[in-house]
C-alpha cells in the first residue's frame, strides 16, 4: 500500500508543537480563575479571627468562615475543572476530524475515515482530569493548613515564589502533569485516528518508529525492535507523556530518519559539535545504538545494562516486558 512516510513524520513533530501550545492556551485559562483563588484566600485573611485560623487547620470545624472559604476553592476547583474539559473535549474532536483526513491523503485513500474519540490506553480525559483536580484540591488544602500553622503566607504555597520561578507553589505541580496529561491525550487521541484508518484501509502490519536519539526510553527504543506488529497487536500508544514515536503502516523498504547522537535537543547543542552528532540513517535504534561511541551507550544503558550489552549477552527487546510495557529490572535481565 502506497503511502507518505515522510509526511507522517513531519505531522508527528507538528503534533509535539501543537500539544506544547494547547498546554499554553490551558494555563492561561487556568490562571484567569487562579486570581479570583488567591482572592479568596485574601479576603479570609483579612476577616479571620484567631478562632477562625484554629478551624481552618480543623478543615472548617468550629467556624462558619473557614467553612465557607474551604466550599468556594471546592467550588472554584470544580469549574475549573470543567473548563479544561469543555475546552479540551472540543479540542481533541476538530483534531481527531483533522488527522482522519491528513491520514487519508498521507495514504491516498478517496474516503477518511469517521473517528470516534476512544479512551487513550484505557484511560478517559474527563477521569485523567477529575484524579487531577482532586489531588490539586487535596494540595491547595493542605498548603494552606501548613501555611497557617507556620504563620508564613498561604498564597506563596500555593501560587509559588517568582525567585523560585513559581515552581516551589502547589499550582506548578498541577500545570507540569496538566502538560503531561493534554501530551499524552493529544498523541493518544491521533493514533486511534490512525488505528480505525489503518483497520479501514486493510493495513495488515504497523511499525513502531522510535526518535533516534539519546532522549528516547528503553521502552520506546524496544518496542521498535520487535516490530512489526500485526494491525491491532501493536503496544499501546502513547507510551508515556511526551512520547515522540510513531506507529506507521510497516513499508516495504527501511525507512530512512535523521538522529541526533546526543541526550540534548538540537537547539541545545553548540553549532561547532552537531556535524558530528546529526545525520540521517536507515538503521533500528539497535542497531543505530551499537555503533554510538562507548560514552554515549554508557549514559543511556547505565553502566551495568551497558557491560551486559558490550558482551552481547542483552538485547535491546530484552529491557522491557509487559503491555503497557515497563522497564526490565537488572536482577531480571540475563548476566
């Protein structure tokens, strides 16, 4: 079956931007609500008794007024709940039209696919979301209890200091598994596309395609390996938050990629070291790995994993074990 590889390609590191500013847009909803949270806060503050700061290290027993403070972040925390989800939901459907029909010209097929928006790897956004809010609840709660106790300021917990970068407050550990959730439900959302496509277009086996780089997982790296799959036996997508790989219908001939021999992104790589560290090969991660100079697979394997490859006693397939696949313990792998 003829179809457009490179164009696959491309789409991926379109999609890994794409999720990068749907992450963007998300926060700045977040933080148009975040204000009126620390307002609320002040504002209990500012009319707290003595009595009051005791009942609100209670969670609200014995006052009215801590009550009623610990009810609105409920509340709070619940729209903003359902905002991300109204603005997700309907995010990931005009994607999901959107892919049906890049994968129909990718695969010069007359009629795209209807997608249905599937659970990604099991898991539902509006759950992904609902286990978020209520671990950010339980967060914002429990700040400002420590806060209080401490006679330190409550707002500085939960939103963070600016010499710190805001990543010592309670929100930042929202938002960096609200970028990991909006990745992992963006990639998950356009491989089922791809999948139902693929089942469409009587796609018999698929291949699991790694970046080839320093960056990548032992799981990712694997499952690459052992491709090909057979259509619907594949492992599932996304294997993580942030994964970069791709699951393409298997081609005829070995597919040509570049590689970055280096844990960096490019853009962090001096201009004077990438000639020798960036190029473009038709090799497996195995077999790409294998001719990386020692320090480079050193860094990558660890050092005991490294010793046991070096003498050909593991190969890559053999570090991951399971579906979703999980990395292979040393006490697990061959000596």
């Amino acid at each position: 079956m003829a179809f457009d590889l490179d164009a696959l390609l491309q789409r991926q590191l379109y999609l890994a931007r794409y999720s990068d500013t749907l992450t963007t847009d998300t926060l700045k909803l977040l933080s148009k609500t975040d204000s009126k949270l620390y307002a609320l806060i002040r504002e209990f503050l500012d009319n707290a008794t003595p009595r009051d700061l005791v009942g609100l290290q209670r969670m609200g027993q014995g006052s009215a007024l801590a009550q009623g403070l610990l009810k609105a972040i409920d509340d709070l925390t619940q729209a903003q709940q359902s905002q991300v989800l109204e603005l997700l939901s309907t995010t990931f459907d005009v994607l999901a039209q959107k892919e049906a029909a890049y994968i129909q010209k990718a695969m010069s097929q007359p009629e795209p696919v209807q997608p249905s928006l599937l659970p990604v790897a099991g898991y539902t956004l509006a759950g992904a979301l609902a286990v978020l809010s209520i671990r950010t609840l339980q967060n914002i709660k429990q700040a400002l209890v420590t806060a209080i106790k401490a006679e330190t300021d409550p707002i500085q917990a939960i939103r963070g200091t600016k010499p710190q970068n805001y990543k010592d407050g309670v929100l930042y550990a929202r938002d960096r598994d609200l970028d990991k959730n909006i990745s992992f439900f963006a990639m998950g959302t356009v491989d089922n596309v791809r999948q139902q496509a693929y089942e469409q277009y009587k796609v018999k086996q698929v291949i699991w395609l790694a970046t080839l780089d320093g960056r990548t997982c032992k799981v990712c790296a694997a499952n690459e390996v052992n491709s090909p799959y057979d259509l619907g036996k594949a492992p599932r997508f996304p294997a993580h938050p942030k994964d970069r790989c791709v699951i393409t219908p298997k081609p005829e001939n070995p597919v040509t990629r570049p590689y970055v021999a280096d844990d960096r992104p490019v853009s962090k790589i001096p201009k004077e070291e990438r000639a020798d560290k960036i190029g473009q090969t038709r090799e497996t991660y195995h077999d790409w790995l294998k001719r990386q100079p020692d320090d480079f697979q050193r860094k990558w394997l660890g050092a005991e994993r490294y010793r046991r490859f070096k003498a050909g006693i593991i190969v890559l397939d053999e570090l991951t074990t399971g579906d979703p696949a999980r990395q292979v313990t040393l006490d697990d792998l061959p000596s």
